[in-house]
C-alpha cells in the first residue's frame, strides 16, 4: 500500500513539474516573441514583422512552422553587411491574420502592402523553404519592386512533382503531422524532451549528418525545431503553406530579371534542390549553388550560406553582379 500511494506522490509531483515548467516557458517563448514584434496597418490588413538595420531593403521571408523571428539569425549577418531587413510573419503564422481563401499571389500581394506601408519602394526577396512560393511571386507580380531574389532550400518543385517526391522518408512522420503538430502541450514534449526524433521529419535532415555537424550547429537544429513551440499560433500557416507550395512554371520563371541566387543541398530530405536548380535554369543569368550534405537545415554550412548571400546581396547593391550564371557544388 505504501508503495502505491509513494507511486502517486511521485506522479502527481512529476505533473506538477512538467505543469510547472510548460508554463513557465510557454511565458519565456511569448515574452520572446513580442519583444521585437510590430504590427504593421496596412492596405492588405495587419501584418507582422520586426527590423534591423540600415541601407537597401531586404525582405527576409520565413519557412514553415516559423514567423518572423525564424529569420532573426540572417538580419544579425545582413544588418552589418549594410542592409535594412524586415522579416515579415506570413499569413496565419503569431501576428499576421489569415484570409479566407489565402493563396500565393494575396501573400505576395501583403507583402507589397507591407513594403508600402513602411516606405520601401523597392525590396530584395529572400524566401527560405515555404517562404520562396510568395517570393517568387511578389518579383512575378511586382517586378520593378524586386531588386534580387535569394531562394534557400526553396518548397517550390519542378512541374509533374507530387508531395509524396517532398516528404520525408521517415515512420514519424504520419504521427508527427496526425497528432503532434496539432497540439502545443505535446510539440513542447516533444521538442524538449526528444527533439532528434524531428531531424529527419520537420527539419528534413539526415540524422547522420546531425550526428556529424559540431555543438553549434546541432544546436541551431534544434533552435529550429524547438521554436515552433507555440504551435498553435502557427498552425494555421502551417495549412496554407500545404497548398501554396507548388509547381514552377518555366514561362513565369523567364519573365524575372532580378538577380538570382538559389541554393540547396543535395540531401534535402524535402529534395529541394530540384526546384532551386529548375529555377536557376530557367531565370535568366541565376545562380546555383549546391552543398553535397546538410539537409533541409544546410547543416555544416551556415556561415558559408550566409556569406554567400550577403555578397550577392552587396554586389546586387553596387551592381557588379559578376558571379551570376556561374552554377557551384560545394562538398
């Protein structure tokens, strides 16, 4: 009898500590995410987005499961590099409402209303996964706006790909998707307790190359995985990137002059690298560059990816774009 009653002691503690420890960073995660927060009243409703720095504009546009803060990393690099970063929430992600019938163009389009409303004429578009359909649109619908376009691991697929040639090969990811991703007590579970359970299935990495990647970027995987807690204050972008993602057309993709730079890696789990190299085929003069390893989270080569950009960015800027229509393969 002693031994029951000392079982439900140390279980209601446990609840209680787990209890505790939910909400006390379902507190720390929402004090986060409004400390850079704004909202913006624009012609296409309330959008949210944060900023840093000063110069050209560029117009970071998060993946899925994200917001706004997803892109922070990049303005900490693009900032010092000498360029005004707006990272925009898309619609149904934190602050950012969703319409009815949200569809790609509409979100290109509330991009160009949040531009208006903070006085940028012209902007250069960095789309990462989900962000590069509305990315490549805003420069389709609004090309005298878009001064560049960057595509990282883009969820944009070549014509006649499926969803079944983007997902993950992985037993989880039925459950994942079913069950864990619906509720925000169980993706903090998840996220806290066993977060490389998600590698391969949200952030569509191998998990050797995990294994392999040193401390820091390990932790930036997980950083990843683990700051899609809140959920709920997501899940609602989470649907509509399901049906924003879609075939490129190659006669849209002619029509864009701005200079391009796409990247990916070969072992994209969400096989990107297909969609970025049918882009830069078929935009005049982009350019490709592709890692051997580092899955969907370009693991190993974050400062690289980063550089990258920010040169093509300030060569756009000062307009020697000398390395455009040169593709690369990096180990």
């Amino acid at each position: 009898m002693n031994y029951v009653i000392g079982c439900v002691v140390t279980l209601l503690a446990l609840a209680g500590w787990v209890s505790a420890r939910y909400e006390s960073d379902h507190a720390e995660v929402t004090a986060r995410l409004a400390r850079d927060s704004h909202v913006a009243t624009t012609a296409c409703g309330p959008i949210e987005y944060s900023e840093v720095g000063s110069g050209p504009a560029v117009l970071a546009i998060h993946g899925a499961g994200g917001g706004y803060p997803q892109m922070a990393e990049f303005g900490d690099t693009l900032a010092p590099a000498g360029f005004r970063v707006v990272a925009v929430s898309r619609f149904g992600y934190l602050q950012t409402p969703s319409p009815i019938h949200a569809d790609v163009k509409e979100q290109a389009a509330a991009h160009a209303c949040l531009l208006d409303s903070l006085g940028i004429t012209t902007a250069a578009v960095f789309g990462v996964s989900a962000g590069a359909p509305s990315s490549i649109q805003f420069c389709l619908d609004f090309p005298a706006r878009c001064s560049a376009l960057v595509l990282l691991v883009p969820a944009a697929f070549p014509p006649g790909t499926t969803t079944k040639d983007t997902t993950p090969p992985s037993p989880y990811m039925s459950f994942v998707l079913d069950h864990v991703l619906g509720s925000d007590f169980l993706i903090w579970t998840v996220t806290r307790v066993a977060p490389r359970m998600l590698i391969e299935t949200v952030l569509a990495t191998p998990i050797e190359v995990y294994r392999n990647a040193d401390s820091s970027e390990q932790a930036r995987a997980l950083r990843i995985i683990q700051d899609i807690f809140p959920v709920s204050r997501r899940i609602e972008g989470l649907r509509i990137d399901a049906r924003m993602a879609a075939p490129l057309s190659a006669e849209e993709l002619q029509t864009i002059s701005a200079p391009t730079l796409a990247m990916s890696c070969a072992d994209d789990l969400y096989r990107t690298l297909a969609g970025a190299s049918y882009a830069a085929t078929h935009i005049p003069g982009a350019r490709l560059v592709t890692f051997q390893s580092g899955g969907h989270g370009w693991l190993g080569h974050d400062a690289e990816v980063k550089r990258e950009i920010a040169q093509f960015l300030q060569a756009v800027t000062s307009s020697n774009v000398t390395g455009k229509g040169r593709n690369r393969t990096k180990d």
